[in-house]
C-alpha cells in the first residue's frame, strides 16, 4: 500500500512537470508567433534604424541595454537590411567612444572618479588599464571584438591626455588610432553576429509562417 502511493506521488509529480513544460513550450511558441508578425507589420519601417542608432548610443554612456541584442531584435524584423544595422552598431559604437574621449578630456578627474566609484567600475577601470599597459591601441580593439566596454579605456586616454595638454606636452595615444581599431573590431564581430541572425531567423520565421499558414488551411 505504501508503495503504491509513492507510485502515485511521483506521478502526479511527473504530471505537473509535464504540464509545466508544456505550458511553457505553449507560451514560447505565442510569444515567437507574436513576434514574427509584429516583425513583418515593420519589415520597412523607417524609423527603425534612426531609432537604433539613438538608443545603441545613449545606451553606450550608461551601457544598461544588452546592445547586441538590440541589434539583433532589428535583424529579425527587418532580415534584409542586417548589413545596415550592422554598419549602424559600429557608428553608434564608435561615436560614442570619441564622446567618451572628450568627457575625460574635458571633464574634471575627481568628478569622474566620484562616478566611477559610485558605480562600482574601480574592476573595469583597473581591467581597462591592464589591457591598455598589455596592448597599448589594440586593446581596444580586442575589446570591441569581445564585447567588452571599450569606453573605459577611451575615457582613460582622454583623462591621461588632459593630463599632459595641463602640462604643456603632446596628446600621448592617438584617439583617432584607437577609435578607428575599436570601431573595426565591432565591425567583424557585428557582421559575423548579424550575419548568422538572419540567416536563422529566416529559417525559423519561415517554420513559423508554414505552421501558421497550415493551421488556417484546416479552418478554411
């Protein structure tokens, strides 16, 4: 008799899994559905990547938004025009490391450090600084290629050369050089991600647009 009922325990525990999971697959597939017709209502949209631009560029002082993947959510509503939001993340991307540039430059440095400790980036500071003592320039490319913050190590090359115009010396690192290295890594790695995004969404969206278009079929 005890046995029995642990047998029944499990399966009762098996079946709300199962249910769970289900209901899970169910809303995943409402929410890919809904998705995808949103996607084809703005295929053409031309606010899209002026819109894109704006927020990938605020977004890169505060770096709150997952940029990538704001990129790729363009890819999937408008597949054909990937190159674009691509060239689009390496211009917001690169713009903003040279307004970086200029906020060390021109910023004092106890106001900037008062941010960066209130922030809690003393790690990215201190990462930013080992890579620029490693690779000097091409740190910022192998950030931009990795993802990771290349704006540390601009607003570092900004603090350092207002530090040395104070001192009546020449500007040290070349801004243009790294700006120009950190927009090339976002450059490879952007066509390559936004690449493979649309040759996969169109291969699911045409999935989801067959399945869609069989259930209609049977109701016809």
């Amino acid at each position: 008799m005890g046995n029995r009922g642990v047998a029944d325990s499990k399966k009762k525990k098996l079946g709300v899994w199962s249910r769970t999971r289900l209901g899970l697959k169910h809303f995943q597939k409402k929410v890919l559905v809904a998705w995808v017709r949103f996607a084809r209502r703005h295929r053409e949209s031309n606010f899209l990547p002026i819109a894109l631009f704006i927020i990938l560029f605020f977004d890169g002082f505060l770096v709150v938004l997952p940029s990538m993947i704001m990129t790729g959510a363009a890819v999937t509503i408008s597949p054909r025009r990937w190159r674009l939001f691509a060239m689009i993340f390496v211009a917001s991307m690169t713009l903003n490391n040279f307004a970086i540039y200029w906020v060390g430059r021109l910023i004092p440095p106890d106001l900037i450090w008062f941010f960066i400790d209130r922030m809690g980036l003393e790690t990215v500071y201190e990462s930013a600084d080992a890579a620029l003592q490693s690779y000097g320039p091409w740190a910022a490319f192998i950030g931009a290629s990795i993802s990771l913050p290349t704006q540390m190590i601009t607003l570092m090359i900004g603090m350092a050369d207002a530090q040395l115009l104070n001192v009546g010396k020449e500007a040290g690192l070349s801004i243009y050089r790294l700006v120009f290295l950190a927009g090339l890594g976002h450059f490879i790695k952007m066509m390559i991600f936004c690449s493979i995004i649309r040759f996969g969404w169109e291969k699911l969206e045409a999935r989801v647009m067959k399945e869609l278009n069989g259930i209609s079929q049977r109701f016809q």
